[in-house]
C-alpha cells in the first residue's frame, strides 16, 4: 500500500515526466539505501526515502529506482522482501514493481542515451552532470506546489502539532525544565496522530532562546526567563514548522514584551507579502524593515530603514533567513530561480530561497530579534556598526535572548493562508 492514490501518483508522474526535457534522455530517481551507524555493525539509522523518489512513488522501501523513458514512461523497480528481513523486522511493505536487479539490462537496452540521476545516488547507474542539472532544475520546479494530498497530510501534522503547543502552554512554568516542556509537546503530538517529529525539538529557556537551533536540555525555567518553542508533529513524512515565544510566568517584562510586538509585527507584514509573484528576498526585506524601525523606536539602533538593511546592521540581531519551503520534510525543495546564483544576500543575512512566490508554494515566515553574545561581542562587527547601534543600551537588553515566531503560510491566488493559524500567538 502506498500513501498516495493512483492518480496522486499519475498527476505527479505527468508533471515529473514534463520536466525532463529531452525526450532522447533517461532519468533515474533513487529511493536511498539505509546509512549504517559509527561502529553499530548491522544497526543503521531510521532510513528516510530521498524526498524525489518518495514524493514519485509514496514509498518508504528502501533500494527502489524509478526509471524514465520517454517512449515507455516511468517504470518502478523495487527491492524484493528477503528472507532475513521478513524474519528480523516482519513482512516489508513492497510496492508494485519490478525486481530492482533488473535495472542495469534496463539501462544497457538503451546504452549511447544520457542518463539524470536524481534522488539518491544509486551505486554502478551511468551519470550525466549536465543533463541531471537541468532536469533537477525543472523536476524542483514541478515539486515545489504542494498537490492536494500534500496539503491533507500537512493538515493533520499542523493539528497534531496544535495539540502539542497547547500542552506548551500548560507545562512552561518556572521551575520546569526544557527537556520536561519538550517530553510533553512531543508526546502531545503523538497522541494527536503524529508518526514523529519533523526535527529536533527546540525549547530554550532565557538565554538558550539565542540559540537558533538550540537542544533541549536540564535547565529549569527561570521566573523572568522567554521560553522559545520551535517543533513540528511530522505525519508520513510531512511536517508542520512552527515557532512560538512564551513569558515562563505568563507575562513579558517590558523590555521582553517590546521585543516580542517588533517580531510580531515584522511576521504579520512579511505574511502580508506572501503573495503570487513577490520576490522571497522582498518577503524578508519587508520583515528586516519592520525590526528595523521597531529597534530604532526602542533606541537600540540608529540610521535610516534603508542604510540599516542595505549595510546589514540588522543581521546582528536578525541573523537568519525569513522562512524556507516546508512539507516533505523542514526543508522542503526550495532553491533559487534558473540562472541565479548561489547564495545571494539580503540585508546581511544568507537568505537561501531565491524564487518568486508561486501558487501552492508552502513557505515558513520566520523572523525573529537575538541577542547573541557571539554576533553583538565581535569586535569587528562592533567597528562596523559602530554607529547603528546604541551599544551602551544594549546589556540592558541582553535579557530578552531571543524572540522568534513562525507560521505555515500557504500561497494562493488571493490572500495568503496560514495553516498554523490555530497556534495562538
Ligand atoms: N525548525 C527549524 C527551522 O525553523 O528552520
Ligand atoms: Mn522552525
Ligand atoms: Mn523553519
């Protein structure tokens, strides 16, 4: 059985096949082979399909190609169930297909045609460098709309991920601690249908609110702490991305409270601007604006919207992306637009997703305002910015460590559509 129905399956095999170009080239889309653990003999990691061949088949067999051409279609090769395996871990799910030690005469039948490789790499298959670049270039593009099945798995991980957020608000107190408010936001989104986690949970308690992507540990919850939660209940592979910035007594101080109305307002304007055709980069433009002024309002930084964006003075406290695509995994296709080059900047941050806004694209909005010892205590960051920043404000504001809020918006042909709006912000 597979997660997806026949026609999901066609749909997305129709607009797979649409992106390959050169009807004379063959494609091939690897499922994976499970990665072994450091010194862990037969023990390997949980295997995750690579997105392409999953999003292709609804499989989570590992060991399966599908393979292109243009006058047969797709065929599916898959890996038979072995007798070790049905003993050790019980009967396999194995889809439709062909056995997989059939591909090599497959290719050789039609030896002298340039064959793209995406998904995994699959060991001995020929390989061209140039035709896989343009393929995955257009093989991205048809991935990057969610289909309607994708948008029914995210539902119920956005629901599951609900129910998690509001235990959040039940067990963050003084005196828990991070790991504690993780175990039960976790375990709340599996008795709500979740079938993992999209990620490590992230729950820092006051100072490790600074740290981006920070690991639950034993600290206890201060009374004047910010709690920031980052999780997602993952359900069949898709997940929810969610941020929130709790007061561990249930009020901000006001330092804490100005902070967190700058950050707020900073979203809800860039999720204003998720919108068919509008620039990502001009999504977070307009968030880094709205801090801009806000931390200008505060006394924390000093100079025009534009000289603080364009010279980058606001990555020191907005030091990451606005968002990213989401749903087959945290990191979903994402990329930049033909032609463009890598790693473009934008207002001092390395913004990854270089695209316009499409319809049925599903991207994060992010932002958020650090104090991060390791980016404000930089001597050469200080000479820079020597002047955008009031620096001898800022320890007062070291308190506020970090605030950060995030919601799955879902771009449609109007307004956009935030699937997480459930989430109380
Ligand atoms: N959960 C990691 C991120 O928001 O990117
Ligand atoms: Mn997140
Ligand atoms: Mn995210």
């Amino acid at each position: 059985m597979t997660l997806f129905s026949e026609d999901v399956l066609a749909g997305r095999a129709r607009r797979a096949a649409e992106a390959t170009g050169d009807t004379a080239d063959l494609v091939l889309v690897g499922a994976g082979e499970p990665i072994g653990k450091p010194g862990g003999l037969d023990q390997t990691y949980p295997f995750i399909p690579h997105p392409e061949y999953f999003w292709l088949t609804g499989s989570r067999r590992p060991g399966g190609v599908m393979a292109f051409d243009a006058n047969e279609g797709w065929k599916h090769f898959v890996r038979p169930a072995s007798p070790d395996e049905r003993l050790w871990e019980g009967e396999p799910d194995v889809p439709p297909g062909e056995d997989v030690a059939g591909l090599d005469a497959w290719i050789r039948e039609r030896a002298l045609r340039r064959v793209a490789t995406l998904g995994a790499r699959i060991p001995g298959a020929p390989f061209d460098g140039e035709v896989t670049a343009s393929v995955q270039e257009r093989f991205d593009a048809a991935r990057r709309p969610k289909d309607a099945a994708e948008i029914a798995l995210i539902t119920r991980a956005v629901a599951a991920t609900a129910a998690g957020y509001a235990k959040a608000r039940e067990v963050i107190r003084p005196g828990r601690t991070e790991r504690e408010v993780a175990i039960e936001i976790e375990a709340e989104f599996f008795r709500h249908g979740a079938t993992g986690v999209g990620y490590g949970t992230i729950v820092g308690a006051g100072s490790n609110a600074a740290v981006l992507h920070f690991e639950p540990g034993a600290r206890v919850i201060g009374e004047h702490d910010v709690v920031l939660v980052d999780a997602g209940g993952e359900i069949d592979g898709y997940t929810a991305d969610v941020t929130r910035t709790f007061a561990a007594s249930g009020r901000f101080t006001a330092r804490q409270q100005a902070i967190y109305d700058i950050v707020l307002a900073a979203q809800l304007a860039a999720i204003g601007r998720c919108r068919v055709g509008v620039e990502w980069h001009d999504v977070h433009r307009t968030a880094a604006r709205v801090m801009a002024a806000g931390l200008r309002d505060a006394d924390l930084m000093r100079g025009s919207d534009d000289e603080l964006l364009e010279t980058g003075a606001i990555a020191l406290f907005f030091p990451h992306g606005v968002g990213h695509m989401v749903g087959l995994g945290v990191r979903d296709v994402g990329g930049r637009a033909a032609g463009r080059p890598e790693g473009r900047m934008c207002c001092g941050a390395r913004v990854r997703v270089d695209l316009p806004l499409a319809e049925n694209y599903l991207m994060t909005v992010e932002p958020g305002i650090y104090f991060v010892p390791a980016i404000l205590d930089d001597p050469a960051r200080r000479a820079a910015h020597r002047d955008r920043v009031n620096w001898a404000a800022l320890d007062d504001w070291r308190e506020v460590a970090g605030v950060r809020i995030e919601d799955d918006i879902f771009v449609t042909p109007g307004e956009p559509r935030v699937l997480t709006a459930s989430i109380a912000k």
